[in-house]
C-alpha cells in the first residue's frame, strides 16, 4: 500500500496479515477533504491496523500521530515504517483496546486535532467507540472524528458537541467526518 501525499508520496506501507485497510479510493478523498487541515496538527489512529491513516497525516505534516491497536503485529509494522521512513520523533504507540485508550487519553489531558476511527466493520464498533469518546473529552475545539464504516452499519448521527460536516458512501464503505464545536455551536469548514 502506497502513501498518497505528501512528503512520504510514493513509499510503501506494508499491511499486517488479516488487517483490512482503508481503500485507497477512500483514503484518497478523505485526505483531499482534510489537507489543509492537517499541517500541524496532533493525530490519534484509534484502531491503527497498518497505520496508513496516520502515517499519511504525517507524511501531510502533522506534527505527531498517536497509534492505538491490540495486536502487536500491527504496532510492530508501524515501528518499522516509522524507523525506515525516519518519521520515530513523531509516532507514539499503544497496545491497548480503543475505549481504554480513550479514557486513559482523557485522564492524561490528552486532546487531539483529528481522530481517525476505522474499527472493524460490521460489529457496531464505531458506534460503541464515538459514544466513548463523547464521554470523555479527547478532541480539541473544531477538532475533527473521522470515521469510516460498512455503509449498511449503525452508526450515530448526532454526537453531543459535535456536528456531522460530512457523510459519504463509497461503494461499501461509509465515510463520516464531525467536527467538535466551540461555544457559538457552529462549526467551520473543512
């Protein structure tokens, strides 16, 4: 799998056995949504996989990315890509389940620009986790959840503080951005 833009444009990203990536059509589209939104900015990718949403942010000129997955293989490959594309100064890992990284995040201070959320379709996940994380505080004013879900899964439109700016279908997939309002309750555009 290739990185699409930016300064790692062209380079390779290797995909852990049973891990199902992002497709390229739509990983596409939402980084030609998010550019300008991207450039220094702090980046979770709760559920890492191969870490091609945050390693792409990066390559984009996000100042770090934090990567969250439960399986060490996925954490391990994205060690190595941050190791050979020379990025380590600005990768974080955690081997933790999503929702216990969210409150841990919480009880640190932790607070991110943009959250990629991309769990496994067709369980419910993504709806389980935006509850999670309306709960607990993680995402700074006009911050950005972008999520990506089977078309056809459940999902929550309405999440307390945040406005649902986008919702597109591409074939199959789902692909949700809210934006964290401020005070005024509006939210600005990407």
């Amino acid at each position: 799998m290739k990185i699409l833009k930016g300064s790692l444009k062209g380079r390779n990203l290797a995909c852990p056995e049973g891990v199902r990536p992002v497709q390229v059509s739509v990983r596409k589209a939402c980084f030609d949504m998010l550019a300008g939104a991207i450039y220094g900015k702090k980046v979770l990718d709760l559920f890492a996989g191969s870490g091609s949403l945050g390693v792409e942010a990066i390559s984009l000129g996000a100042r770090e990315a934090h990567f969250v997955d439960t399986k060490g293989q996925c954490l391990k490959t994205i060690r190595k890509a941050s190791v050979l594309f020379n990025i380590e100064d600005k990768v974080k890992l955690y081997r933790k389940e999503a929702a216990d990284a969210v409150k841990d995040f919480k009880a640190y201070k932790e607070a991110f620009d943009i959250v990629f959320l991309d769990p496994p379709y067709y369980a419910g996940i993504l709806r389980k986790i935006l509850q999670t994380i309306e709960g607990y505080d993680i995402v700074t004013p006009f911050g950005y959840l972008i999520g990506f879900c089977y078309s056809k899964d459940d999902f929550i439109r309405e999440i307390k503080g945040f406005s649902l700016i986008v919702e597109k279908r591409y074939g199959q997939t789902l692909m949700l951005i809210y934006q964290k309002n401020e005070a005024s309750g509006l939210p600005r555009d990407i």
